[in-house]
C-alpha cells in the first residue's frame, strides 16, 4: 500500500522502517505512541495491585519469630479473591519483584491452601 498512487491512507506513510535484534527500540512501540501509554498504563495498573495485595497480607497475615508477616494461600485467596480474581498471577508478580516469597512454582486453589506465603 506505500507504493500505491491511489491510496490515501497516510498512515502507511509514516511507519518507521523495520528494527533489527539489538536495536534500542526493538519490540517496542513507537515513543508517543497511543500504544506506548497503553503499556505504562497497564504496568501502573499491575504495580498498584501488588501494593494493594502486600497491604492484604500486612492486615490478614500473622507476625512470626522471624519480624516477617505470613499468610496461607488458602486464607489469602479467600480475602483476596472478592477484590480480584488474579490473585495467582499478582502473586507471582510480587514474586518476580522480591516482595514476597512462596515455595513452588504455581499455586492452585485447594491443593495449595497450606502454603505459607512470606511478606518481605
């Protein structure tokens, strides 16, 4: 459609050419971009809901020996479960940032109830 006289879609005009492995701005969308402030906004969004779930373990967890606050799974999900149903994935994401700590790799409802998940 770039080469096509009659097109008169501007749009095509202005992509930028093709970026390579390596390239800065590889797998990312243009700056400026309503795409861009989609993913930033996304990301503050999944920040805001971690915080949300610390602050869930802080006030339904108990403190141990250790000074660190700890919840069950099965306890947590029941609490946590009426705010959002990604309590599983937010955890993981917690995880991911070193807030809190769980053993295993996945968690699942009923199987998993006795976990204890750590607050750091």
């Amino acid at each position: 459609q770039r080469k096509n006289p009659f097109s008169g879609d501007n749009r095509l005009v202005s992509k930028p050419a093709h970026t390579h492995r390596g390239d800065p701005t590889y797998g990312r969308p243009p700056e400026g971009s309503r795409t861009e402030q989609r993913g930033k906004d996304a990301h503050s969004h999944v920040g805001k809901e971690v915080e949300e779930l610390c602050l869930i373990i802080r006030r339904t967890g108990e403190v141990g020996e250790d000074g660190h606050v700890s919840v069950t799974f099965g306890q947590l999900f029941e609490t946590y479960v009426t705010i959002s149903n990604k309590v599983v994935g937010i955890l993981l994401r917690a995880r991911k940032h070193g807030l809190v700590h769980f053993e295993g790799e996945m968690l699942w409802q009923g199987k998993d109830d006795d976990v204890v998940i750590t607050l750091l």
